[in-house]
C-alpha cells in the first residue's frame, strides 16, 4: 500500500461510486492543498488494513485518515482533518465539528453507509 510520508493518506472504498466521485470533487475543490494527499482504495486489501490497525469492516463502513503522525482518525473526525487541509473546505470542516451537529451528522452519516452497503449487497 503506497503512502506519502510528507501528507496524508486516505483510506476510501473505490467500490462505491459515490465515493470515488466525493474524491473527485474534494480533489477539484481542494486544488493545490490536495496534492500531498494519497488516496488508497481498501477494496482488496483486507490484510494490509489490519497490518496498520484498521479494522477492515470499519474501514467500509467510515472513511479512515492516516495523519502526518501516523495517527487513523475515523468518520467525522477523518472528514474535518480531510476538509481543513483546503481553503475551501475549512468552514464546513468547522461547521460539522460542532457538537450538536456533529452528534446528529454522525448518526446521518453511519444510517446512510449502511443503507448504501444493504443496497449494493455488501452488508
């Protein structure tokens, strides 16, 4: 599994459509702030996930950030290390790290991955 040692690296399930295409749009809106991000497809890779302490059905079920340290954060804390890295994206970032609507974020996001995975048949 390749990694940049100088940036991040996020772990996203490339067998999810939508998935590659918010990859898409965070690289887009992101712009220069984003090329020292290494995106890593988990779809296969079962064992390399477990070698760096990521559960891999955790890993479909959040999306996992590797940071500059080495420490994975997961869900919405993945999202606002991602989202704070780009100009752009810094507000939302903020925003969804409030508490009210952080908890209620959380709850929308694991409801909506799971509907996503019954749907594709891989849950």
């Amino acid at each position: 599994m390749a990694e940049r040692e100088d940036g991040i690296t996020v772990y996203y399930d490339g067998a999810c459509p939508r998935c590659v295409r918010d990859r898409a749009q965070y690289e887009r809106l992101a712009g220069e702030a984003g090329q020292d991000t290494c995106w890593v497809d988990i779809t296969g890779r079962d064992a390399e996930l477990r070698a760096l302490g990521i559960d891999p059905g955790a890993a479909l079920r959040e999306l996992h950030v590797r940071d500059r340290e080495g420490r994975v954060r997961r869900e919405l804390d993945a999202y606002i290390l991602l989202m704070a890295r780009a100009p752009r994206l810094r507000p939302l970032a903020w925003l969804i790290g409030l508490p009210g609507l952080r908890t209620l974020l959380s709850r929308w996001y694991r409801a909506s991955v799971m509907r996503r995975l019954r749907a594709e048949g891989r849950r």
